[in-house]
C-alpha cells in the first residue's frame, strides 16, 4: 500500500522554473522525475534540485 504525500505547489513551481530552457526535453523528464522522487522521499524544493543535479551529472 503506498502512502500519500502531499507536495506544495510552491516546490513543483520551483522544479519546474529551474529545469525550463536547461535541458533538451528527454534531459528535462529525467530530471523533473528525478525531483519528484525526492520531493515524495520528504525533502524541500531546493535539496530535490540538488540531488536531482547530482543524478544528472553522475550519469553523463
């Protein structure tokens, strides 16, 4: 059973702002699914960012 996890719009807004024009669009899914992972695992806006970053540097 999966629990619900609320998330403030106020970080997916942020997510999103930090990924517009980084990207192409297929680096774009990888990295705005790799937030929503970390905002799910509890973590803030910023730090999802962060750790999203780092996956996405690690796998270049």
């Amino acid at each position: 059973m999966q629990h619900k996890v609320f998330i403030p719009a106020e970080y997916l807004e942020r997510v999103m702002e930090v990924s517009q024009g980084v990207f192409n669009q297929d680096e774009e899914l990888y990295f705005l699914k790799a937030c929503m992972y970390y905002l799910k695992e509890g973590m803030n806006a910023d730090q999802a960012i962060d750790m999203a970053m780092i996956d996405y540097l690690v796998d270049l």
